[in-house]
C-alpha cells in the first residue's frame, strides 16, 4: 500500500519550497509525485506551426521526491510519517503520532 497517493495534502519538507503545502496531482514513478504549485520551473518551449503551439517561456510543475514531502496533518499542523494499519479487516493509513486515520472527517 502506497503511503502518499493522489489526492493527499502534503508539505514540502527540503528543498527551495520547504514549508509549503500543496495536493498531490499523480504519482510519476514508484518514488517522485507531482505537487500542485510546488516545484515550478520555466522552461522555453519552441514553437510548432503544425500541432498549433506557440513558442515562449511557460511555466511547469516538475515531480518532486517523495522523500521530500510528509502528509500534512491538520490537527497538529505538520507534516507526519504514516503507518499503515488493519482496522476491520481493511488497511488504513494512520498518522504515526496520534493515530488518527488520514483522511478522516473529525
């Protein structure tokens, strides 16, 4: 079972957008996920008459390693490690520190 997925709001541990907080947009790979509005970079595009395109400086959301990023816990206000549990013959994945599931509505 995959700790981080689609969907989850983590934070940036290292890096030049340490501290901040976005959702996860996919998994790129067994270990890199892309962060919505983390890890942004320029990058010059050329144009192509014959798809349509139009050349210019766009900006890109690039993966970052998952090793960087921690699920944000909304109760404590931090990023944590999880666990993953079985609760009724199911796994869950519950925050190391409180064991509160992820993703559960209090």
């Amino acid at each position: 079972m995959e700790k981080i997925r689609k969907g989850d709001e983590v934070i940036v541990l290292t890096g030049r957008d340490k501290k901040r907080r976005g959702t996860v947009l996919k998994r790129v790979g067994p270990d890199h996920v892309l962060v919505e509005g983390i890890n942004v970079v320029k990058k010059h595009v050329r144009a192509n008459p014959m798809a349509g395109t139009q050349g210019g400086i766009i900006d890109k959301t690039m993966p970052i390693h998952i090793s960087n990023v921690a699920i944000y816990n909304p109760e404590s206000g931090k990023g944590e490690r999880v666990a993953v549990k079985v609760q009724d013959g199911n796994k869950v994945r519950v925050f190391r520190s409180s064991g509160a599931v992820v993703g559960a509505k209090a």
